[in-house]
C-alpha cells in the first residue's frame, strides 16, 4: 500500500504521457476541456452542475466533426469484427 502511494504520481504521469503520445501518432482521440474544471468532484450545487454541464455540450458539439473525421479515417482490424 506505501509503495502504490509513494510511486502515485510517477504512474499518474506516465500515463499522462502514454496518452499525449498516442495521440500524436494517431492511435486514439482524445476530448478534453478547453479550459480547467473548477467545480469540485463532490459538487452538489445543481446551477454550478447545469452549468459545467452546459459547457461540456457545447465544447463536445464543436469537436464532434474532428471525431467522426477521425473515426472514418481509420481502418477496422477485421478481427475486430468477430464477435
């Protein structure tokens, strides 16, 4: 248990980093904010909720195009296709 905490935040940013590199070549799409979310994870204010919620749609709205372009630029594996 000390050794996952103490190497925490050695795991959390390699990852971080797996993602940026995959991203770059190509591999996944990623969605993030455009701008740090400011309201807590136990937020229980629902006009703070409906408004980080609001925003999250419009972003997704504009970023929808690059995502179905990216979806139909890439190639299924046939061996995706078995079920």
């Amino acid at each position: 248990m000390a050794e996952a905490l103490i190497t925490r935040a050695d795991r959390y940013n390699a990852v971080l980093d797996k993602i940026e590199r995959l991203e770059k070549e190509g591999l996944i799409f990623v969605i993030r904010p455009k701008a740090p979310i400011t309201v807590s994870r136990t937020e229980n204010d629902p006009v703070k909720l409906e408004a980080l919620y609001m925003t999250a749609q419009a972003e997704m709205k504009e970023v929808l195009p690059q995502l179905q372009k990216w979806l139909a630029d890439k190639v299924v594996p046939e061996s995706a296709m078995k079920l």
